[in-house]
C-alpha cells in the first residue's frame, strides 16, 4: 500500500494523477496548504522542504520508502507497475526526453508565474510577467508541432503526458492561460482530461 500526501497543485496532481493511471493500490492523504499543514512537525518528518507530493510506499522492496519530487514519484510509479513507461531504451529515452523538457522548459516558467502572482496578486506587471510567457508559449507551440503527428507527447500515453498535462492544467485554472489557438495541444489536453485514471486523480488531489 502507497499513502500519497497531496493537494490541488500542478506537482500534487503530477503524482495523485501518476498513482491513479498506475493502478497501484495507494490513500490519498490530502495537506491543505492554505492551513500550513505541510509545515506540520509530523509532515515535515516525512519532507523537511514543506513541499508536497510525498509518497510512502509500505510495500517497497527495501522497506518502507518516503519519496519527495513529483517527477520522482512518476518515475516510481510507472516502474513499480510497469505502466506509463516503455521498457526498451529507445522508447524510455523520449519519455525522459518528454519529462525533461515538462519540468524544466513548461513547468519552470509557469512556476516564475505562480511566484509573480503570489508577490503582486491580479495585479503583475505585464511586462515582467511577459518573459515567463513567452518562455511557457514557446514551448507550448512546439510541443503543438509535434502533436500534430502524435497521439501522445512520447510514443505511448506516459509519465511524460502527465508531467505536461498537469501544468497545463494549472496554467488554465490558476493563471487562467488556455492557448486556444494551439489546436493540437487543446486535441491532446481533452484526450488526457477524458481518460479515468486521470479524472480519478484529479478528483482525489481535489479542486485548485
Ligand atoms: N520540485 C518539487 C516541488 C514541490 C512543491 O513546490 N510543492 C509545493 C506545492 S506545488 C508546496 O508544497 N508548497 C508548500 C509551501 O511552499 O509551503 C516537486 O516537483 O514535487
């Protein structure tokens, strides 16, 4: 059995999302960030960085394993159920290639966002905020390229989609971004909303 601690954040759904979609057994234990609960004595034992997703795999080979890092936690996942990711080189090497790229050149921007917005509210400079932007649009617009030929972001539906979906799923209900003109990103993002795994963990990590 996983226990996941989580709320409703791109990197809480990244792993509440990954966990559903692998169909290992877990409880989702839900940290309500806005009461500091992740500052709690007992979670900070769990991740002295106050930060959720933490998993707690009861059932790890070694005895039981505390994991932080949403990416991580994918990771885990899809190889504990052997789900979500391919097992030849080839195919593992464009999901990570995928995951890189969600974290660092999606998600990092979108989180200078989320930090102009808890520093300066509705009311961010446009101009500075226009960076971030463009950096998150830029890679938005390519990944848009490459759906127009595929399915998925990396080969088979995998931890590379969830890693994407989850910050593009945040850019839309917390910065209120949605990129309707990038027709093939709107295509994927419906097919990953649509899928139940996904819908289940969205509904467990609960509402933004
Ligand atoms: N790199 C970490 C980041 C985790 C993180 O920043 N979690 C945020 C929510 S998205 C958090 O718990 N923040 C609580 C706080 O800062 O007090 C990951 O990918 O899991």
């Amino acid at each position: 059995m996983i226990d996941l601690y989580t709320a409703a954040t791109s990197n809480g759904l990244r792993a509440a999302i990954g966990l559903a979609e692998s169909g290992l057994r877990h409880t989702v234990r839900k940290i309500d960030l806005s009461k500091g609960e992740q500052r709690a004595p007992a979670f900070l034992k769990l991740n002295p960085a106050g930060h959720i997703p933490v998993i707690v795999d009861h059932g790890a080979a070694r005895g039981p394993l505390t994991l932080t890092e949403s990416t991580a936690i994918l990771i885990y996942v899809a190889e504990k159920s052997g789900r979500l990711l391919p097992s030849e080189p080839d195919g593992r090497a464009r999901v990570f290639e995928a995951l890189a790229n969600a974290m660092t050149d999606v998600y990092a921007p979108f989180e200078g966002l989320m930090h102009l917005h808890g520093e300066f509210g509705d009311k961010v400079p446009a101009e500075v905020a226009a960076g971030f932007d463009a950096l998150v649009r830029g890679a938005l617009t390519r990944i848009d390229g490459h759906l127009a030929g595929s399915e998925w972001v990396a080969g088979a539906f995998s931890i590379a989609d969830i890693a994407h979906y989850c910050t593009v799923w945040r850019l839309k209900t917390r910065l209120n971004r949605t990129y309707p003109d990038l027709a093939h990103l709107q295509r994927w993002f419906a097919a990953v909303a649509s899928r139940p795994g996904v819908q289940l963990g969205t509904s467990l990590a609960g509402r933004p």
